[in-house]
C-alpha cells in the first residue's frame, strides 16, 4: 500500500513540473518567396558582449536555423545571409494587491445540533467556500500588498543579405517569475523562429511548454 502511494505521489510530481512559456513574437520580414542559397554567418557581437552565455544562446538560434535548412558557412567561403542577435533581461518590481477575508479559511463549518430520528444530536454543516458566516458585507475584506519581483526577457534575431538589404528582423519578448535566463532562452527563441517567417508586421503570442 505504502508503495503504491509512494508511485502515485512521484508520478503527481512528474506531471506536475512542466512549465507553460508564454512569448509575444513580432516578425517583420521581406523574405523572398525562393532562396535556394540559405548560407549563413553570425555577426560577432562587441567584445562584452561576447560572452559564454551570448555563445549558448546563438547555438540555440543555430539550430532553429539548421531545422529550417540553412547552413552555416565556413571560412573562406562568403555566405549569403548575415545573422545578428541580441537579448536582455530586465528585473522589474511589480506590485501586487490581494482582497482577503481574515475569516475565511477556503470552506466554513458550522457546529452544532441537528434534530434526526433519535432525537437532537452534534453536527456539522458545510458551506460553500465563497461564503463565510463571519463575513460583514459592509465591513469589507483586507486588502494587503505585496511586492514580487517580475523578468522581462527580450531576444531579437536579424537576418541580413550579403548585399545589405534587410531580410528578417524579428522580436520575441516574455515576462515571467522566472529567475533563470537559460531555463527561459530556449523557449524564446524557438518561439521567435515558429512558423517562420510568417505574418509580416502581426504581433502573435506563442506558448510554449519546459518540462
């Protein structure tokens, strides 16, 4: 029995630890309808910028761009498109102010008798969780304010011709609890590639799941 329940509350956990990344992904794009030479480069980044975690997040964006065929050039060959990226993550305060009734606990009992076949005896009665015995309607709830602290991420990918024309310039951004930048990044710039290139210009929303 105990290990049975052991297996139900670990599976519970398992299913429990996904977690829903919701981007708001704008493209702008004059993508030509046919490209058959789709060799790439990534612009490198100014020298502080060039960092270890730049680096793990452009081999993120290499690999959307290896799905959707194309290649990375190698020196001395000159590629077709030039690839930029940039991202950031801003720490804002957010805050947050909840109505509570001190008196409310999720669901009210009452204690006291009830009249059955046997004459009167103890009981209980259940009320509805939204309503509390205690409550004063013109008393009103507390109101009490909290202070939590939000990520706003932004990651932005261009994509240049080798001629200099402006090809793809697309912007994904999220706000989440989140403190880690590398648990997020994956989601974003999957996000900022789905459906490439598409709608030109129309903002759109992308959720996405981490397990």
């Amino acid at each position: 029995m105990f290990k049975y329940l052991a297996l139900l509350l670990g599976a519970l956990l398992l299913t429990g630890c996904a977690t829903t990344i919701r981007t708001d992904v704008t493209a702008f794009h004059e993508w030509p309808a046919q490209m058959k030479d789709k060799s790439y480069r990534f612009e490198a980044p100014p020298k502080p910028d060039d960092t270890l975690e730049y680096r793990s997040y452009q081999n993120l964006v290499r690999a959307e761009l290896t799905k959707l065929g194309f290649t990375e050039a190698s020196a001395p060959a000159v590629p077709n498109l030039t690839v930029t990226m940039q991202f950031s993550t801003t720490l804002q305060a957010v805050r947050v102010v909840q109505a509570i009734d001190p008196f409310w606990s999720g669901r009210s009992y009452w204690h006291g008798y009830y009249r059955g076949p046997w004459g009167y005896r103890p009981g209980y009665a259940s009320f509805s969780p939204y309503f509390s015995p205690y409550y004063d309607p013109f008393y009103g709830p507390d109101l009490i304010e909290t202070v939590r602290d939000e990520y706003e991420r932004q990651l932005r990918v261009q994509i240049d011709a080798h001629d200099g024309r402006k090809l793809f310039d697309v912007t994904a951004r999220n706000r989440s609890t989140i403190f880690s930048t590398p648990q997020v990044m994956p989601a974003l710039v999957a996000s900022a590639f789905a459906g490439f290139p598409g709608q030109s210009g129309v903002p759109h929303r992308v959720d996405l799941k981490l397990e």
